[in-house]
C-alpha cells in the first residue's frame, strides 16, 4: 500500500483511507464495472458536486473499467480502493482540468437533461479554452480557474466483466446489436406475465440501441433499412403496452411515423385505429379500421368488434351528454317569481339569474 502511495504522489494524487473496505483488492481488469458514490470539492471544502443528492436524489456513479471515461483520473483513482472503502483523493490541476464538462453531463443526467446538452460542437478540449458557458456558475469559475480538487468516493461494488448487464452507453455496436434480440425477448416474457411497464422498458431500451446504430447510417442505405425493419416490430410491440396505458396520442404519433415508411403496415394501421377510437376520433378512426380491410381482410371479425365497441362508446357519451344538458333551457320550469326581471337583461342574463337564485 505504501508502495501505491508513493506512486499516486509522483502522479500528483494524494489519498487519504478514511474507512478501509474488506476482501482482496480486485485487479480491475478491461470490463470491470465499478459503482461507488463521489462528493467532489474545491480544497477550501466548498462542495460542487454530491451524488447522494444530485438532483434530488441518491444515484451512484458507474463506471466500466476500459471504457476510456472522459475523466481519467477516477479509472485511475477507483483501481486502488476495495469494495466498502471510503477514501479521499487530492488531485492536482492537470488531473481535474475536465472536470467541469463532466460535472455538467452528471448534472444534466440527473435530472433527465441530455447530458450532452451544450457539448455538441466542439471537443473537451476547445470547450476548456472557450468563453462558453456551461450554465452554472460553480463550473464557469471552475473554467475559468483551473484548480486541484478533493474526491471523496465510497466504494459500493466490484462487479468482474460478464457478471452484469451492460447499460446502452457502455456496449460496443456489436454489443449493442448482439443484445437486441435478447431483449426483446425479455420484453414478450414480460408482455405474457401481465407485467406491462417492464415490457415496456425492455422494448424502449431495444429501440433505443436500434437507433443509436441507425444514427451512424445515412437513411435509405442498406444498413440503414435493415436497422428500420428491426425496429418496426419493437416498436408496434411498445405501442401496444402503450395502449394499455391508454398512452393514446403516443401510440397515433409513433403509428402515423411507421404508416408514413410503409404505407402497407397493417398493424400500425390497426393500432392507430384503436387509439384514435379511445380519443373519439371517430373519423380517423373509421379510416384506420377501412384501411386494414383494404390490406388483410380476414380482420374483418376484429375490426368489426372494435367498431362496435367504438358505437357503443360513442352512445354512451352521447346519451349522458344529452341527459347533462336536458332541461337546461326549459324556461317553463323557472318560477313567475324568479322571472321579474329588468326588461334591459338579455336573455342568456335573465338564466344566470335564476341559477344564482
């Protein structure tokens, strides 16, 4: 331990164990994912960052050793603590100089912010050197004033490569693709469990790693297509969970922008029918349902059934709208009493005045 000291001093970082952990010290080898919590804080103890409330909210850091995380030194720093270890680490300037680009992606991620937001058009680097604010004003001083800083991280688990399941971010494209297949098959053992909302995560995330790899591609080309027609049964399987959710006005935007690729999609023009049904699109409604008899009538039992549900619902409001304004302009029924008005009151005014009295 002496020894690794000695060489975080000559690196220009200073540790300090504030609670030894437990176990063997792992080797941290490429794919090892660490999670810890960090507080980071200036040298005179102001703090900039906590993770046990940024945000509003306790969420630790994680990390996949390897992945080449834009702020080397905590890969650096991690690789020297055990598992429930809380340590200090003083780290000198040409360590921390990236440090505000990070803390304003942690920030933004914690509260559901693109955590790219404000990084888009130029590197880390260039960024450091601008005027450009990154909108806070901690992190601009920060900036603008290059400074060691204090990390405090308590370690909360070593997990070996293999061990977990890799988030989005941290797969290669291969990975990203290879794990597509399998997640959305956890999303129909879910769908037939009944368990909805984690169906429809798994088939969010699935599309979410199909666009990711979309997003490399010109549109039209081939590899571009194929990633579409990958995505299109997920993303009717996601609007189906949706309708369950009554999610309406989702499913019609996702099932019009599927219609609008493939105009022969029988089930985008299915599930838009049922959604523009559920929001008393009765005209929409009944184009959707016409169009899937066009492409495969032998649907015609099932769109049958949901247009008759469809009548029945509109019925049914139409009957209890019809019951809530009887009666409403029956002048009949206000008392001689009530209609000793003055002759200037119009007659919208004269009701007005019967239902105060």
């Amino acid at each position: 331990m002496e020894e690794e000291g000695r060489r975080l001093l000559e690196e220009g970082i200073r540790k300090k164990v504030i609670s030894p952990g437990k176990g063997e010290l792992s080797t941290f080898p490429n794919g090892t994912k660490v999670v810890f919590h960090y507080r980071t804080s200036l040298c005179d103890g102001t703090v900039l960052d906590d993770s046990r409330t940024m945000g509003s909210r306790s969420k630790p850091m994680e990390l996949i050793m390897g992945k080449k995380f834009k702020l080397a030194v905590w890969e650096r720093i991690v690789i020297t603590m055990r598992q429930g270890e809380v340590a200090e680490f003083t780290c000198d300037t040409k360590h921390t100089a990236l440090y505000p680009l990070v803390s304003q992606s942690l920030r933004n991620i914690s509260v559901g912010k693109d955590p790219l937001e404000g990084q888009r058009h130029c590197c880390g680097i260039a960024q450091i050197h601008s005027h450009h604010s990154l909108g806070h004003k901690d992190l601009d001083h920060l900036q603008a004033n290059p400074q060691p800083l204090v990390f405090t991280i308590e370690m909360l688990e070593v997990l070996p490569p293999g061990s977990f399941q890799l988030d989005m971010w941290a797969m290669t494209d291969k990975e990203k693709l290879d794990s597509v297949p399998l997640i959305h098959d956890e999303g129909n053992s879910l769908f037939k469990q009944g368990k909805i909302k984690e169906a429809t995560e798994k088939y969010y995330n699935a599309i979410a790693c199909l666009k990711n790899l979309q997003m490399k591609e010109h549109p039209g080309d081939e590899a571009w297509v194929q990633l579409d027609q990958m995505i299109t049964p997920l993303l009717l399987n996601y609007c189906q969970c949706l309708l369950l959710q009554d999610q309406y006005y989702e499913v019609i935007e996702h099932c019009s922008s599927l219609i609008f690729k493939y105009e022969d999609n029988v089930k985008a023009y299915y599930k838009r029918g049922k959604a523009h049904a559920a929001v008393w699109n009765e005209k929409e409604a009944r184009a959707d349902f016409a169009k899937v008899l066009e492409l495969d009538p032998s649907l015609e039992a099932s769109v049958n059934k949901e247009l008759k549900a469809m009548e029945e619902k509109l019925r049914s409001k139409q009957a209890e709208e019809k019951g809530r304004y009887k009666g409403l302009f029956d002048f009949k029924a206000i008392p001689a009493t009530a209609t000793t008005v003055s002759p200037d009151l119009s007659l919208a005014s004269a009701f007005a005045f019967h239902q105060l009295a």
